[in-house]
C-alpha cells in the first residue's frame, strides 16, 4: 500500500479541527448514531487500505467522537448490548485505536518533513551511507526503519556494541553518569551541564575531561555514533534540551568532521535501555529522574472519567467462551457467511488425517502403558506400595492421558470445521459436488469413530483412578516397620512415597540410560522429621561446605539442557528451577557471579537461598552433566518452609511465589535515592514495598497492580497499589476450551460493589471496582487458577482441566494497563519462554516444564532428570499451569553463556 500525498492540510492539529462533529447529537437516537458510527469506520478503513491517511485520520476521529456522544447519552446503559454488537467489544476498539494512533504517529512525521528540510550536512551523510551501504550484514527491515528515523532501538544499539562499532556520546548529568552508566568501553558522557545553546563542536570539545576527550576524537573514525539521555525516543528531541543542542553542535557547528552515517538517538534513552540489557550497566538499580507534572498526574489519578468506560465481568457472556459456532440454518445469507468463514474442505481432509494419526500413536502408547499398569495391579495388588519404576509408568500413563484430552478438543475443533460446511450445503445444495459431500461424510464418520475412542480411553481412565483411589486409601492406614539399617544403595527417598508423580520414558536429546541405583542413590542430607532448633540467622552457611549435586557424566550435553533428579516428589521444584534457568537474565547473573555483589545477609533467610541457585544454575550450565541433585536447595529451602521439607507432593505455584520473595529478600541490597520531593500514589506504593532497597529480581519479575474504586452516584475515584511477581487468573466454568486473552479481560474487567464507603458522599454506596497494571514488569508470569474447591463434593478441591490457548508470540498487554503506564518507555507485548506443567488431579499429579533455550532457541521438555527436545506445536496444552512470558530479547545473553 503505497501513501497518498498530503491533501487537506500541514499539521495535525488542523487536521483535528476538520473531524470536529459540529452537529447537536443530543436529540438523536442511538440507532442512527450507530448506524452513522459504522459507515465512518468503512469509510475510514477504505482510505486507510487507499494509503489516503489524512482522510482516515478524519474519518477515525469522527468514529471516535460518535461513540464518545453515545457513551453520553442517558440511555447508553440500557442499549449496551446493541452497541457492543453493531460497533464491537472494547478489545475491537482498542486495535481501531492503535491504527488511528499509527496514522496520527505518520502524519506527524510527514508533516514536519514539510517544515524542516534536511540540513546539508544530513544530506551528504545520507549519501555517504548509501555510497558506503553493503549487501553482507545488512541491518534488518526494522533496524533501518529505525536508521531512517533518525531513533536505534536499544536491541540495534546492543548488536552494534557487540561489534563494537558505536561511539556512545551520554549526555546525562556527569552526577547521573557516575552513579549508573554503560559497561562499554566506547561510551562516554558529554556532560548536560558543559552543553549550552550557540557553542560550536571545539568549544564543546574543549569542556571536556582529558578521558571524554579522546573518546570524542574518534567519532569521524567510528561506523555510527549515537547520543543518549535518560528517555528521549524522538529523532527530533524537544528543543533547548541538552540532547537537541548536541545534536545541532554535531550536525551544524562540526565542520571538521565528516560522519559515516547520521547521527541517531537512542530510543528510549539510557532508562529504556538498562531495563533490557541490566548487566551490561555499571548500576543496574538507578531510575530516571521524573519530571514534575501536576497536571499530568491529576490526569492519571482518574483513571476512568466516566463509568462507561468501564468493560464490566456483567458484560461477559458464557457464549464469548465457546468455541463452537452459532449458525442459523434458517437464513441463506447467513449460511453464505459462515461458510465463507469455513476452511476448505481439502485443508480440513488433511488436517483430520494428520490429527489421526497422531491420535492414534498416542493411543497405542497409552493402551500398552495401561496393560503394563493393569499387569502390575493384578500381580501386586492395588494396596501396594508401589517403586520408583511403577510410579514411572503411572506418570507416564497421566501424560498421554493429558494429550488424549487434547486430542479431543482437537476433534471437536474439526466438528465444529465441518458444521460450517454442512450449513452452507444445506442451504445450497446445487453449489455442493458429490465429491464434496462424499468427503464431508467421511470427515463426520472419522470424527464420530474418534468420539468412540475418547469415550472408551474415558471408561479406562475411571476405572484407573478407581484403583488408585482405592490404593491412596489403604496408604492412609498402613504402618510399614522400622526397616533394619541398610547401605545407601537399597533405599532412597522415593521408598517414602507411594504415588509420587514423576516422570515418562522419552527420547531426549541425551536419553539418560542410567540404572535406578544411579538415580535414586542418595540419602537425605537433613532429618525431614525435625525442625532446625537454631534461629535461621545462626544457621551455618551451607556455602562453607562441599555440596553434593550428585551429578551423572554426560557427553555432548548440550549447556543449560541438564536435568534434575527427583529427590522424592520434587518434581514441582524442578518445574520452577527449570523455568529460572532458562530466563537468561536470571542465569547470566548467577554465572557471573555478580549477584555475590549484593547480597543481604541481615534477611531472614541470610543469603542462602541465592547462593543455592546460583550454585545449581552453574551446574545445569556447564554442559558437562546429563542430571544433578539439588539436594542442597531442597535442604535451605525446607528450613524456611516446612512444606518444601518433607516427601509430599506440594503446588508448584506456592513454590514460585515464596522462592521470589526469598530471592528479591536475599538481594535487597540496592539504595534507590528518591528524585524528587513530592510522588505520585503508585510510586509511593512502590517506595513503600521496596523500603527504598531493590534488587535484580525485583527489576526482573515484580511489577505493580492499581485497584480503582469508582463511586457510581457522585463519580469519586480512589486508588490502590499492590505489587506483585505473578498473575493469578481464573479459568471460565463450563468450558471445556478458553483464550489467555479472555481469561485477561475477566480478570481486568470491572465488577460492581455494594456498601462501599465513599470518601465523597460520606456514605455507603454501590461503587465499580476495576484493575489495572501500573508497572508491567520485565518477565510476567501468568498463573492459570486450575485448582478449586469443589462445592458439589463438600469443598474438596478439583482441578479445571480446560484446554487454554496462549499466545507463543505477541501477547498484548497493552489493553491491561494504566494510564501513566501507557505512556512509560517499555514494551506492552510479550513473547513466551517457559510453561511450568501439571498433569493429573489433586489426588495425584506431576510437574514438567517446557522451555526455550536462550543459548539454542528452540523448545525443551524437561522432565525430571530426562530433558528431550520439543516440537513448537505440542507447547500449548491442556496440563499448561504457568506461563513466563517476557519482552527481553531472547538473545540478549546468550553469546555470554558461552563465555562463562
């Protein structure tokens, strides 16, 4: 789509001034302005599709400014649904609005292209880098973008230090330098207090300090140079600022000197940067200094201005979570439109046959698995204890009965394919071929014989979980005698435990041919039956001594794709340390050993908990050990929470969330200084959480939700902060399939309050509660709530076992957030990098963890100590429990790894 030229006006704000509505909409009913409203958004997106923006602009704005008068209107309430059907939800508006702020972000551009020519010396900087331009290693379609600019992304900016062919020119003040600045050696700071409007480049050159100097000389001879403050993102920064009157110097009074290529800005600043790249900055802890905006910050304290503009839980119909279609066979045109929705009855052939297949091997594999189980019961007896080998077959078994579960939604996923079809050829029956409806009718019959073999997979489940009821049950009342003393190699920890989950035979990267004896050889370092009779602060530090990974010797294993073995139900530990060690951040931290840096030992947990991770993240990535023990993580972590302590099966999710607070705690050792005398709510909320002392953890994976209360009688807003280091979301009832998208907009959607106290009308009122993010934070973990109690079985908790769709790419956070944080210099979209696994019930269960290799980028299983590589499309499913998403760059620290 090529651009139009420029038509109706030069600047934007008169470009304004032609979508106001001057018409009195007041008296007009909401059917027409509807109905007005929707052939504004065809003609806007016609003109957007014509590369006409000015006309779309127009046609968008006046969109925008007929829902406003709608939202005003006393009976908006009453006609919500309506509106929501003719004009769509609040998700279809928010993409309506990214493309009119797309458009308005281009005519800004183009417009001040009109006023400001380029100088000169940009035009032969531009010719020189075109002349010097190379087909080898040329910088990526978004990388040039930027170029064009005259911004680098932070991403670009990191290539380019890595290959160290940047001048970074830092105009911070020298005070902001010192306390925090770039690791690279051929970053300097142009002090903002040496720079002033009218000087020239010698001037400015002669200011400097002897060092500064000679890093300045080299900017004819470097490949780029780029300047940087604390969060300009503009090529054309506001004027009189310290970064704009270097960049004239540069640009206009440096006769001298002949760039190699225009000078760019840093997108973002220095602010943006050490967010995404914290360990090649000298202080990672150090935040931009805020500017006072009165004004700006009133507008944040209101959050909503109206109560309509809150999306509400009421709104949300059960049928939003339905995957299957509403069709009316009654109308043609309507037959027509869903069939024009419809794939193609070839691709549908092939997708069946391809889903059927493996269907197929997953029933084999489970139908042997299930004989060998049923072998077992009838020769042991299902009051047995049963040995590490037999609980390997029952996780097994719970695994491919996860995957026959969604094998089934896979098929009704091709019922629904075919409904579509079969309207569109009941309605038009002249247009359906007999080859067509031959094929449909063998697609029906094949998904009715896999409907057949659900239901009997279904039966031999029950019957499974029957037996093992019964087997749990007489466990309850059984006392095993006090064995005789033994040599290690005759027990092991996993003796303890009956129906522990753990892990299926699969064919790894490094299959791991190891005997029992060489797993499960181990003997408790610690006795599970006492509790520490020292305070936490006077026990010995576990780094004194020699610690025992146990390690199995491998060869060719690949670094980070070691395993973990299990010390006895330990397999939800080893879920969550998997999904640690592959966040690089994290790992490049402890392999360095900067976190030795900062640790706290005034904490309740005195350090320890951080030295052993790091100690078993050094031993998952040395590339040398097929699987390692973290018998002695274990040991710290079950004297500072007697649930980790013993042989029970524990949640993976409690785990996460008390090792966070263990690891920020152990290094809270960063002095945050406060910029300026007075603070906004959300960041006092956040002094206030930090007690002014932060850590890399916190900068990873804590961000900080606002709970808005909105008076419905007198429109009062009163707002909360709390932080958090995870998302908890509750998956819909009643459906057996959802999206992380809906599951994000009933968790932020509004819902009302009865007998709130309004600090306003002094009373108790009916009131709107809404939540928002006002910090997203690097690394989100998104919890899905699977567990619940059951009030249909006297309040024993059961497990959801919906099959939820997430994005692997692109998760839009943009929608979830605050007002304040909408404006901050950070990413809104995510990308997925680790899902923490549970399989089973709340009787009996077992964790596996999907990850993304940072060093290979590609997709892992790790399942205990058996770690096999995994195909993109067997990510998502149905046992997923915790998903970590981040907007770092997955490669930012992965050429580190390797020299480590």
């Amino acid at each position: 789509m090529s651009q139009k030229k420029l038509h109706m006006t030069n600047s934007l704000s008169s470009l304004e001034k032609l979508s106001d509505i001057t018409k009195d909409l007041r008296n007009i009913n909401i059917k027409l302005l509807l109905s007005t409203a929707r052939k504004l958004f065809m003609k806007a997106e016609q003109y957007r599709l014509e590369g006409d923006e000015e006309m779309a602009y127009i046609n968008y704005m006046k969109y925008f400014n007929i829902i406003k008068a709608i939202r005003s209107k006393p009976d908006y309430t009453t006609h919500k649904v309506q509106v929501r059907e003719s004009l769509g939800d609040a998700e279809a508006n928010r993409r309506i609005m990214d493309s009119l702020e797309m458009i308005a972000d281009s005519l800004c551009e183009r417009y001040s292209q009109l006023h400001k020519p380029p100088s000169p010396a940009a035009q032969l900087n531009q010719t020189e880098t075109i002349s010097h331009s190379k087909p080898q290693g040329a910088a990526s379609p978004h990388a040039t973008e930027y170029a064009r600019l005259g911004v680098v992304s932070c991403e670009e900016l990191y290539q380019r230090i890595s290959e160290k062919s940047v001048l970074v020119m830092d105009c911070r003040p020298s005070a902001d330098y010192e306390r925090s600045h770039l690791t690279y050696f051929c970053a300097f700071n142009v002090p903002e207090e040496l720079i002033t409007p009218g000087m020239s480049a010698g001037k400015l050159q002669a200011r400097l300090s002897s060092t500064a100097k000679a890093s300045w000389a080299s900017r004819s001879v470097k490949e780029s140079v780029v300047l940087m403050d604390w969060n300009s993102k503009d090529a054309q920064p506001a004027a009189n600022t310290p970064i704009a009157t270097l960049l004239d110097i540069l640009k206009n009074w440096d006769p001298d000197v002949t760039y190699r290529a225009p000078i760019q800005i840093v997108d973002g600043g220095y602010e943006y940067f050490i967010m995404m790249y914290p360990t090649h900055c000298t202080n990672p802890s150090v935040q931009a200094p805020k500017q006072n905006n009165n004004d700006m910050e009133t507008i944040d304290d209101i959050e909503y201005p109206s109560i309509n503009d809150i999306s509400m839980k009421e709104d949300i119909s059960p049928r939003d979570f339905s995957p299957r279609p509403d069709i009316n066979r009654a109308s043609k045109q309507a037959a027509l439109r869903t069939y024009q929705q419809a794939k193609p009855i070839a691709e549908i052939m092939r997708e069946q046959a391809e889903f059927l297949q493996r269907a197929q091997q997953n029933d084999e594999q489970l139908n042997s698995a299930a004989k060998m189980w049923k072998l077992l019961i009838q020769r042991k007896g299902p009051s047995s204890n049963f040995s590490e080998s037999d609980n390997q077959l029952l996780y097994k078994i719970l695994q491919l009965e996860s995957k026959a579960e969604d094998y089934k939604i896979e098929n009704n996923r091709l019922r629904n394919d075919v409904e579509r079809l079969k309207t569109f050829q009941t309605v038009a029956p002249q247009q359906v071929t007999p080859k067509d409806a031959e094929a449909t009718r063998r697609i029906e019959l094949g998904i009715l014989e896999r409907q057949r073999l659900d239901e009997q997979n279904m039966r031999e489940r029950q019957e499974r979980e029957h037996q093992l009821a019964i087997a749990r049950e007489a466990k309850k009342h059984y006392r095993s005698p006090s064995p005789p003393p033994s040599p290690p190699e005759e027990s092991s920890p996993q003796d303890e435990v009956s129906l522990s989950l753990h892990k299926p035979a699969t064919n790894g990267v490094h299959d791991l041919d190891l005997s029992m004896k060489e797993i499960l050889d181990e003997k408790p370092m610690f006795d599970r039956a006492t509790k520490p009779t020292a305070s936490p602060r006077n026990v010995e530090r576990i780094v004194s001594r020699a610690r025992d990974f146990s390690p199995v010797i491998g060869h060719n294993v690949g670094r980070g794709l070691t395993g973990l073995k299990n010390l006895g139900n330990t397999c939800y530990m080893n879920s969550i340390l998997q999904c640690l060690s592959n966040t690089p951040q994290l790992t490049e931290y402890c392999l360095s050993d900067k976190y030795k840096n900062y640790i706290s030992r005034s904490n309740k947990t005195n350090g320890q908990v951080i030295e052993e991770v790091a100690a078993l993240i050094k031993e998952l990535w040395n590339g040398q050990y097929k699987c390692v023990a973290s018998r002695d993580l274990r040991s710290v972590v079950g004297q500072y929470q007697n649930i980790f302590r013993g042989v029970d099966q524990q949640d993976s999710h409690e785990f996460l969330t008390i090792l966070m607070d263990w690891l920020h705690s152990d290094l809270q050792t960063l002095d945050v200084s406060r910029m300026r005398e007075t603070i906004g709510a959300a960041e006092q909320a956040w002094l206030d959480f930090t007690k002014a002392k932060e850590s890399i953890i916190l900068h990873l994976f804590y961000g900080q939700m606002k709970s808005t209360v909105k008076c419905v009688t007198c429109n009062k807003e009163s707002a909360t902060y709390e932080c958090f280091s995870n998302l908890s979301l509750e998956l819909p009832p009643n459906a057996n399939e959802c999206q992380l998208n809906q599951c994000m907009d009933m968790y932020f959607s509004g819902e009302r309050i009865q007998g709130w106290n309004c600090p306003s009308c002094k009373t108790k009122r009916a009131a709107i509660k809404k939540l928002d993010i006002s910090k997203l934070p690097p690394v989100l973990v998104v919890h899905l709530k699977r567990f619940y109690a059951d009030t249909s079985n006297t309040g024993a908790y059961a497990k959801k076992q919906n099959f939820l769709s997430f994005p692997l790419q692109n998760l839009e956070m943009s929608p979830y957030i605050a007002r304040a944080e909408s404006r901050a210099a950070k990413p809104k979209t995510y990308q997925l990098y680790a899902v923490s696994n549970h399989y089973g019930t709340m009787e009996g269960g077992h964790y596996t963890a999907f990850c993304k290799s940072p060093n290979y980028g590609r997709w892992y299983k790790f399942d205990d100590q058996v770690v096999s590589t995994l195909d993109t499309s067997n990510v998502i499913s149905s046992a997923a429990y915790i998903l970590f998403y981040t907007w770092l760059p997955p490669d930012t620290q992965a050429r580190c790894f390797d020299d480590v």
